[in-house]
C-alpha cells in the first residue's frame, strides 16, 4: 500500500493534532443536520465519532511505523513511474470540490492517475458537496474514452451521506481485474 497526499508534508503529531479537531467539527455540523445522513452503517453521532477516532489512531501510527507508504504529493502529479499500481483509489477528493476545483484540474488529475496506473481508479464519490452528480463527471467520462479506457459507474453497497453511493471505475482495457 502505498498514500499519497498533500498533508503528508507534515510530521505525524502535527497530522493527528489536525485530524482530532477536524472529526471534532465534523462530528458538530453532522449533529446539526443529521437527517442528510443514513444511520445503517454507523448507528449513533457517538458511534461515528469513535469510528473516525480509531481511524486516525491507526492511520497515525501506522505512518509512525511506515512512513515510506506516505508519500506528500500534490495533485495534479504524482511521484510515480508509468504503471506503478494495479489499482488506485481517490476518495473523497474529486468531485467533490466541483466548485473550487475546475474541470481541468479534474482531466489532468484524471490523465495523471491513469499514467501511474496498469489497471483500475475508483473514485469515490462522484457527487459534489451538495450531494448532487459531478458538473465534471461526463467530460471526465469523455476524457476516459478518449484515452482508451473503459468506464462504469458502480453502486458501493455504502451509503452514508443520504443519496452518495456511486464510484467511477475507470478500468484499462488491455489490464482489467
């Protein structure tokens, strides 16, 4: 496994600090509008609360034991040769910030993560922060095409944000899984 992200520039400390108050202010503006969500996967704002803590816990200490599978990068390049990865994930990024991250950033980004990939992205989600489907999404479809590259929108089975249960995969056709 092998991350990438701009906050990896940062030391781990300063990481976790970071994240225990930014699940903090998730937690409150979730409390806020808790009828956009769908409480099947987590049960309580509690239960979500310990959920994201666990998971900076171990997201920190495991960069504290692995720090070479954290690599800082800033999108739209990648540190990576051609083919480097079978799979690639991006959650939680793209798309989502339709609004401050235009369409080019989002046709680079995309070529970039298609270079350092041999066979699948997966995006996740495809909706922006309202909730509603991408203004990117079908030029990025069309750039996929273009490229040479197959493409599905697929249902995840997760579902917390009311209405957000769709990934792009965006599989290579001579190397898909």
């Amino acid at each position: 496994m092998t991350a990438a992200d701009i906050a990896y520039s940062y030391p781990v400390q300063q990481l976790k600090n970071k994240g225990l108050l930014d699940v903090e202010h998730g937690i409150e503006n979730i409390q806020k509008v808790q009828q956009n969500y769908v409480w099947n996967y987590f049960k309580t704002v509690d239960e979500l609360r310990s959920s994201r803590m666990r998971a900076l816990t171990d997201c920190t200490d495991d960069m504290c034991v692995n720090s070479n599978r954290y690599l800082a990068a800033t999108l739209p390049q990648l540190p990576f040769q051609d083919n480097q990865f079978d799979i690639t994930l991006s959650a939680h990024f793209l798309f989502m910030y339709s609004d401050r991250l235009d369409l080019s950033f989002h046709q680079a980004t995309i070529r970039e993560l298609m270079r350092v990939t041999r066979k699948e992205i997966r995006v996740f989600p495809i909706v922006d922060l309202a909730s509603e489907r991408s203004a990117h999404l079908d030029s990025i479809i069309n750039l996929i095409e273009e490229a040479g590259w197959n493409y599905e929108i697929q249902n995840t089975g997760y579902e917390f944000q009311r209405n957000v249960k769709q990934l792009l995969r965006i599989y290579n056709k001579d190397n898909s899984i």
